[in-house]
C-alpha cells in the first residue's frame, strides 16, 4: 500500500509555470488565476509528484507524509 | 482644469533611456494599456495585467520572431536586411518563441537540469568562481564591475555547464561578447550578432556529434538526448546552447551591476546587507531584482482579438509587457519606489510568470546571492568612480555601459 500524502501548493510563490501539471496531471490543476491547486494528492504515485514538486521553478509545492508529518519535499 | 501633456511615444529619448522608471510609471496611472502609434505596439504596464497576460498563454503568443513580419526596431542598417532574415530564423528556434504544445515538449528537455535543487549544487562553482574574479580585481585595486565581473561570471559558469574546456573559455568569452549586441539599439548591430551566432553554431557542432555517442552529464549531452528523442532538430539543438549564453548573459549582468548600483546609492540597505551578508543576500538579491529589473519589456503577439480593461487587442496586434513598471505599481508592492532589502514577500515579475518564466530563474539567483555576499564581505567601501553612468539605448534590457567602482 502506497503512503498516504499531504501535497500543497503555495499560492504566494506559485507562477503558473504549469510544469507539475504537465508531470502529474491528476494531482495538480491550474484554477482560473492559472495558479495551481492540487486535486487529488492520491491520484498518481509517490514518485510522480515528487517529480512535480522538484520540478516546480519557485519550490512553491510541499510535500509530506500524512501520518508522520514527515518533510518528503522539499 | 490643467491640460495634461499628452504622452510622447518615442521610447528611446534620453530621458526615458536614463530614467524609464518615470515614463512607465507615468502611462501605468494614465493608461496602463496604451496604443504607440510610432511603434505599431500596445505598452501594457501594470503588475495584474502583465501576471494575467503571462499566463493566458494561449492568447497571447510567444512566436514573435516568425509571426512578424513588421521590421526591426530600433531600425537596422539596410544593407544588414539579409543579416536580420538571418537572426529572425536563428532565433526562431528558440524554444523561448515557440507557443504550446512545441514549447512545452522542448522545455521540458531542458527543464530538469535547471530546477532549484539541481542548480543548488552549483554554488560551490559560483563561489569559487567569484572569489577568482575578485581576487584580480581586488589585486588591481579597482574594478569595472561590468567589465571584470559581471560579464566573465556567467559565461564561466554556463561554459562549465556545456562541458567547456578551459582552454576554450577565452573563445566563448568573445562570441558570448558578440551575442550581447543583441540587446543594444545599434544601427550595425546585425554584424556582430551574426558573428556570434555562426561562431556558436561552428563551435558546438561537434560538441553534439561527441555527446550523442558519449553523453555525459553536461548541457550539451542533455540537448544531444532531445535529438534523439526526435524532440528537437539539429538546428534547434545546435541554437540552444546560445540561448543559455545569450539569454543568460545581459540579464545576469544587469542583476550584478543594478544590484550593486542600488547598494552604493542606498548606504542604510548597504550597511544591513553588511552586518550580514549570508544571511540577507537571499532577499536583497530579489529585492535589486525587483527595484531595478534586468529585462525592462518582453513581446508578445495577440493570438486573437483581446479584451484588455478598456482596450480591443486585434489579432495580430503586437504587444510589450513592462516589468520594470509592474514592479514598481503601487497596487502590488507598499513604498514601491523604497529599496528595502529586507522586503518580504517579494511577488516581483523580474523572470516573468507562466509558462515562459525564465528557465534560468534560480541559476541567476545564486549568481546574485554570491556576489551581493562576497562584495559586502570584501570590499564594504564601495564607490562609484565615475559621475554620469550611461545606460544602453534598449527598452528590453536595463543595461549600464560600465560601472567603475573603488572601495578605499
Ligand atoms: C537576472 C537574470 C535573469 C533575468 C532577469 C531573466 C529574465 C527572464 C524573463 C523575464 C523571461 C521571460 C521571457 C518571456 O516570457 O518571453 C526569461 C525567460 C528565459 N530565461 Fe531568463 N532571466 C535571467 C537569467 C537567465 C539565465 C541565467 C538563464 C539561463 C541559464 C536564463 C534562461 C532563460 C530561458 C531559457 C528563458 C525562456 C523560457 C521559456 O520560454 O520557457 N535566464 N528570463
Ligand atoms: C534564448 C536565446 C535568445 C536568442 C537567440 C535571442 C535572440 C534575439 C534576437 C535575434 C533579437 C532581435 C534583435 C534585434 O532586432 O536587434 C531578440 C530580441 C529580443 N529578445 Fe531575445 N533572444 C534570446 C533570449 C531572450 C530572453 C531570455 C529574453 C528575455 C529575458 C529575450 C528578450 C528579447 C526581447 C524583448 C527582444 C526584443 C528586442 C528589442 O526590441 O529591443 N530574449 N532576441
Ligand atoms: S510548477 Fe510550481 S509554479 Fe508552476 S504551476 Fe506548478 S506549483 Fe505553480
């Protein structure tokens, strides 16, 4: 069983690159600020949004476990 | 009732070169999306509009070059026609000028080895290549911070990044030193531009060829993959590695030597950034990236017809989108003419935003981080050496001519 995840994105840093959503684009939208906003944290692998989140250009995206509070990203 | 002036729309007279910061600032109250009748061109300047206009990509294109076909400007020399075709079709294949889906699949080539991670471990090669620099110019006992170091540094570093060898530097120095005409208003400026380019195109040729059978961890084995991928041509592999020279370069440059003027002209916020120079130089650097930007405007081309506030935006129109007085609107920023290195958050366009945000982002951060450090901890006297400081004729890049500095 994959771990449960915690995934937010910080709407201060976040510059609508789009690039999380390009990686896993059923975790992350853009909303109507082309802003992204994640969807649904448990709709794609681990692996897939750590992905996403190292590739965000600002950082804006965090992940942790989501019982432990463990710090996954960044 | 006081008549106001009606705006002038010349934007290459010495008054608005020198200070752009008025002008801008002037059409950002009065109107903020204006029709330039001299240029063909609408000049957008405030901060909300220039973020919703960067990211609804989808209206506005990035494929000027090819999308075009109204002439150079500032002017060219017209025998120089042929040259501009030339740099038109080079630049064209840029993935900065492509629009989706092709820019995605080419940025996402590239994007991996430029994220915040992946650039943090770069640092040390900043460090001690800084250090390099102002241990010659430190020796010397002044130094044009433009000339000795803000134009070496970043070439070394992205001539490292291509795998470069040492012998080799002085050759990329020169064609990086051609490319920078680019953003400069002169009349012949096609002639060197071209050099550079064909000189790149020559050079990094059979970089390619070697990395494509041997890859290695470098910028070229990375674009050399994108090939084989079928991702990029050859033309398109062998444009990009000047795209990192050129459009890292004047940028990277013009952060340094701004950043450094706005720390002499501001002694409170040089004397902070002193009494720490580690631990404020992360938002000292966003902040001389935010007060006086390096890219002034970027283009664009209307790809359908727009509404913009009180604006119709025809399709086809041609657009520029003014950083240098979005970062400076009142609505975004508090005291936005206040150089305050401690200021945060600092929601600055500097890299732009969206999908074009500058690839480079994090990698020019660390330059500036490195060197606002290092000159507060080495030279805490700094002065200016020369009266009247001159600025290049462009409204792209906020660029000085030099910056002569002591520190006795
Ligand atoms: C302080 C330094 C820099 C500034 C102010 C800056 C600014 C910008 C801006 C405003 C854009 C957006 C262009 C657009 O929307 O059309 C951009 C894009 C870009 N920048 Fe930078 N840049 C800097 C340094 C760098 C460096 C060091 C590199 C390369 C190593 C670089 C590579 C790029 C690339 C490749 C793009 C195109 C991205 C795309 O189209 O997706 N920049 N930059
Ligand atoms: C990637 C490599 C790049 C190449 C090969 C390139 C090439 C060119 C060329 C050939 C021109 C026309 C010059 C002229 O008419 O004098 C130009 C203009 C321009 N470039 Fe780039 N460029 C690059 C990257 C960038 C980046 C990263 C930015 C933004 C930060 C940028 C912003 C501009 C703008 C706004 C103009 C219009 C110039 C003006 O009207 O003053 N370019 N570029
Ligand atoms: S990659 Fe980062 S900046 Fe881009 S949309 Fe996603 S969170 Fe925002």
């Amino acid at each position: 069983m994959a771990r449960k995840l915690r995934v937010w994105v910080d709407q201060q840093a976040c510059v609508g690159n789009a690039m999380c959503e390009a990686i896993a684009p059923k975790v992350f939208r853009l909303n109507d600020n082309r802003q992204s906003e994640v969807v649904d944290p448990a709709a794609d692998s681990e692996e897939k949004i750590l992905e996403a989140a190292e590739n965000c250009p600002v950082s804006a995206i965090f992940v942790e476990d989501a019982e432990t509070g463990e710090q996954l990203f960044p | 009732m006081t008549a106001v002036a009606p705006i002038q729309d010349d934007l290459f007279t010495a008054d608005v070169i020198a200070d752009p910061y008025a002008y801008y600032g002037r059409l950002r109250e009065q109107d903020p999306v204006h029709w330039n009748e001299k240029y063909d061109l609408w000049v957008v300047t405030r901060y909300d509009d220039l973020v919703w206009l960067t990211r609804h990509h989808e209206l506005f294109s990035s494929a000027v070059f090819k999308n075009d076909p109204r002439p150079a400007y500032p002017a060219i020399d017209e025998s120089d026609l042929g040259l501009y075709e030339y740099v038109k079709n080079y630049q064209g294949d840029q993935f900065i000028q492509h629009d989706r889906p092709e820019h995605l699949e080419m940025r996402r080539v590239m994007h991996g080895y430029f994220t915040p991670k992946s650039m943090e471990a770069w640092r040390p090669f900043v460090q001690a290549a800084v250090k390099e620099l102002l241990d010659a110019a430190e020796e010397k006992g002044s130094m044009d911070v433009m000339r000795d170091l803000a134009t070496p540094l970043p070439v070394l570093v992205i001539a490292e990044m291509m795998g470069v060898p040492r012998e080799d530097r002085p050759y990329i120095r020169q064609l990086a030193e051609k490319l920078l005409y680019i953003g400069r208003g002169e009349y012949d400026r096609m002639k060197p531009l071209t050099e550079g380019m064909r000189g790149m195109i020559e050079y990094v040729s059979p970089l390619v060829d070697r990395r494509i059978v041997d890859p290695g961890d470098d910028f070229i084995s990375v674009l050399a993959r994108g090939e084989k991928q079928g991702v990029f041509t050859r033309h398109e592999v062998l444009v990009n590695p000047s795209l990192l020279l050129l459009a890292g370069h004047e940028t990277t440059i013009n952060l340094l030597c701004n950043g450094t003027l706005s720390f002499i002209r501001h002694p409170d916020q040089w004397a902070l950034l002193k009494q720490d120079p580690a631990g404020a130089a992360k938002r000292a650097t966003e902040e001389c990236l935010r007060y006086d930007s390096p890219v002034v405007s970027i283009q664009r081309i209307a790809s359908q017809d727009v509404e913009l506030r009180d604006k119709v935006l025809r399709k086809g129109d041609r657009l520029r989108w003014f950083i240098s007085s979005a970062n400076r609107d009142p609505e975004a920023f508090a005291n936005p003419t206040t150089f305050d290195i401690t200021r945060h958050p600092n929601p600055h366009v500097a890299f732009g935003s969206g999908t074009h945000h500058c690839l480079g982002a994090t990698l020019a951060r660390v330059e500036g981080q490195e060197v606002f450090k290092a000159l507060a901890e080495r030279f805490p006297s700094l002065q200016v050496e020369a009266d009247g400081l001159d600025y290049q004729p462009s409204i792209t890049f906020r660029s000085l001519k030099s910056l002569p500095i002591t520190w006795h």
